[in-house]
C-alpha cells in the first residue's frame, strides 16, 4: 500500500511519526494520562513506511522474531492466555522513545578536529580512543562514523583502526546511559541501581580501552602494522565537557525526582537539553527539528524495527513460560548464574544473535526468579559490550563493512582474543557486584 508514495515522502512521514510517538510517551512518563499504545501505533506506522527501505539482513531477522514471538503467542492463547493488545501495541516503546530522545543529541554533540592534522602513534591511539568512546556514548553510532570518515583512505580503515574504533564504541555500553544497551537493559530491569552498576561497569569500560592500548603495542598477527605507522584523531579537553555534564545531570535528575526511572528521564531530559542548548547559541530550532525528521529519525529504520519484534519476541516468550509454568532448575540468582547467563548472551552474539534477543529471552527466564536488577543490568550491559565487538552479525561491524569494505569475520577473529580477555574481567565484575548487594 505505502509503495504507491515516493520513497522520500514515506521517510519525512516516517520521521515526523517517530517524532510524536517520542513526545506522547515522554508526556505520558510524567504523568499525563496518556496511553503508552498510542505511541506504539506510531512507531508501527513509522516502521511500516520504512519496511522497504532497510536491509535484506535486519528485514528477515525481525520477521524471524515476528514469527517466534506471534506463533508463542498464539500457543500460549489456545492454552488459555490472555493477549493484551496495549501490551503488543506498545512492545519496547519505551526504550525506543529513550533512542529517538537521545538522537536530538546529534544536533549539539559533534566532534571537533574536522580541519585539524590528524596525530599519529601511540599517542593517536589513545586520543582516538578517547574521542570514539566519548562522543559515541552520547551520539552513537553516528560518532563512529564522523571519525571514521575522517581516517579513512580510500573509504576504507587499516586493521588498527578498525579494531581501535570497533572496541573503544562498544566499550560505552558498559556504562552510557544514552546507548541502546542501557535502553533494552533498563526496560527489562527498571530497578537496576545506576550509581552502584556504574562502580563496576565504568572501570570495566576504561579496562576495555587499556587492554586494547596494550594489545596495539604488543601485535603479533601476520596482518598488524607497527604502533608508529598508526593515524588516529585528536581530543582535546574541551571536548569532554558535554558528555560529563549529560552524565551528571541524568543523575542528578534522577535523585531529584526518584519516582522517575532512569529512561524516562533520559527521554526527558535529552531533548530538554538539546533545545536549550540550540537556543543559548541562537541556533535554529526549526533547521534542527527538520534535520532530525528528514535524517536522522528515518534512519533508525532498522533500529526500530528490530526493537519493535524484539518486543514481540519478549512478550511472546513471557506469556507461553507463563502458561505453561516452565521453572528453570535453579531457585535463586546469584553470582554463578550471572557469569553462565553472560557467558551464554556472548556466544548467542558469536553466533549471529543480536544481544536484545539474549536479553530478551534471559530476562523472560530469569525475571520470575526475582533476580537483582543491578546485578542482571551488569550481565546485559557487559554481554552487549563484549559480544557486540566480536559478533560477525553485530550493527557496528556490519556497518564497518558496508561503509569501510572491512570484513566482519575478520573483525571477529581480531577481537577474539579481546573477548577471552574481556570476559574474565567481566566475570570478575560480576563476583564483585553480587559480593556488594550480598546475593
């Protein structure tokens, strides 16, 4: 039906649907009496208008979970469950209005250095790590590619590079309130303590970046290139004030108004943020908003829908483990069923299985077993981070190869040992964490 309009038009309608949908929910987390399935009608809508547009990959991926979380539902309904149209409707809508708040970041966050000559050695690998892991903890995936632009050659990045932007981006999900970590991992777990998970997880993402500092020095791949031979990007200090200041205001925020999750006042607070910020530079609202309905809304296409059939896939799962009593052979959550439940989402990783499914099939598991919700953010947020650097199939290394020509099994292969590495210090974490909230 929407193929009879112009691609273009379909992606502006698109936009201006994810836009409303954000708006409805963020007024109805704090407190209008606003129905969150209303603003799922949109996010279908909007996921409708961009179905032709996305890739073949992230299409059959969410039609797969549609059809195993659809055909769950029907089971558990012949058995006797009840199916909640809000509850379908509004699948993820949530986490995806944290997403969409977050993206108005992109209008005030962007690296600076354009014009600037770009360092080199071991010195570069740190500034570029720096600036990577910063600004991609607020903008995303979009930082990944300002700076990736600007080292490439050719449109493509050497092995160092790759692997350099690769890790310090996914290092941010062990802490960033402004990921899609966070926004999956807090809708499965809204109780999660994020002064006390950030404790464990912010040393685990500076441990990420020192390891990989380490590893650049002592190469022995047949594939490396001498340290000195590195080009990297520079930071500067000025540069690290946006993304201190978001954090602490979120915090800040949230012992204010403690009734408000973590999310919600992310979904509040970014676009609050960016519009005072555009306003104190007297930069245009209007060119802004506009920028974001006809980019970078539109190009959440794939996020949105793999989102929205995770969701689907969730309540799916919930309601056939409901009905048919499924009890797992352990009675409590502790610190060895967190490390097997994390070593478990990593290999789904590994396999080609994006993390939300993990998170989605372990929280519908776990969550009956009333698990801490700080001690399971740490397991999702720490399998996301490690497993989204190595999967072949991750977001972040497919784009590497369609954008870079760098090919994601080699970037898996470059990162295995990263992983073993990584793993073990997450595990570490997590006895530590569990040893903290004495479960």
């Amino acid at each position: 039906m929407f193929t009879r309009f112009p691609y273009p038009l379909r992606r502006r309608w698109a936009g201006y649907l994810i836009l409303l949908a954000m708006m409805l929910m963020a007024l109805g987390l704090i407190g209008l009496p606003i129905p969150t399935s209303v603003a799922g009608i949109g996010y279908w809508g909007a996921a409708a208008l961009l179905w032709s547009g996305l890739s073949k990959r992230n299409r059959t991926q969410a039609v797969i979970l549609l059809l195993i979380g659809g055909g769950c539902l029907a089971a558990s309904y012949g058995l006797g469950a009840s199916i909640s149209s809000t509850k379908l409707l509004s699948s993820n809508s949530n986490m995806l209005s944290m997403l969409v708040a977050v993206s108005f970041l992109s209008l005030v966050s962007r690296p600076s250095g354009q014009q600037q000559s770009l360092p080199s050695g071991a010195r570069a690998v740190a500034s570029t790590m720096g600036a990577v892991h910063l600004f991609g903890a607020i903008i995303n995936l979009s930082a990944v590619f300002i700076i990736g632009d600007r080292l490439s050659k050719r449109n493509t990045l050497t092995r160092e590079q790759s692997i350099v932007l690769v890790r310090s981006f996914t290092a941010a999900a062990f802490w960033s309130p402004f990921f899609g970590a966070m926004a999956i991992t807090l809708g499965v777990v809204p109780l999660a303590k994020l002064s006390l998970l950030w404790l464990i997880s912010m040393p685990l993402a500076l441990l990420s970046m020192v390891l990989t500092y380490w590893q650049m020095h002592r190469q022995t791949d047949i594939e490396a290139a001498p340290i000195s031979d590195f080009t990297g990007y520079p930071l500067h200090l000025g540069g690290i004030w946006l993304p201190s200041l978001l954090a602490a205001a979120v915090l800040i925020a949230h012992q204010g108004w403690p009734s408000l999750s973590i999310l919600a006042v992310i979904t509040v607070l970014a676009p609050l943020f960016t519009l005072l910020v555009l306003t104190i530079t007297r930069r245009s609202l209007r060119s802004g908003i506009d920028q974001l309905i006809t980019g970078r809304l539109p190009q959440m296409g794939n996020e949105l829908v793999l989102f929205l059939a995770a969701g689907v896939l969730a309540y799916g799962l919930a309601n056939i483990l409901a009905i048919t009593e499924l009890v797992l052979p352990i009675t409590e959550f502790g610190a060895l069923e967190a490390t097997l439940t994390y070593l478990a989402t990593v290999l789904l990783s590994l396999l080609g299985i994006h993390p939300i499914v993990g998170i989605a099939l372990a929280g519908s598991l776990l969550l009956p077993l009333d698990p801490d919700h700080t001690l399971l953010a740490l397991v999702f947020l720490s399998a996301w981070a490690v497993g989204t650097s190595t999967g072949p199939l991750s977001g972040i290394n497919l784009a590497f190869q369609g954008r870079y020509g760098v090919d994601s099994f080699r970037i898996m292969r470059w990162n295995l040992s990263y992983l073993a590495i990584m793993s073990i210090l997450v595990v570490i974490g997590i006895w530590l964490l569990a040893n903290l909230l004495g479960v």
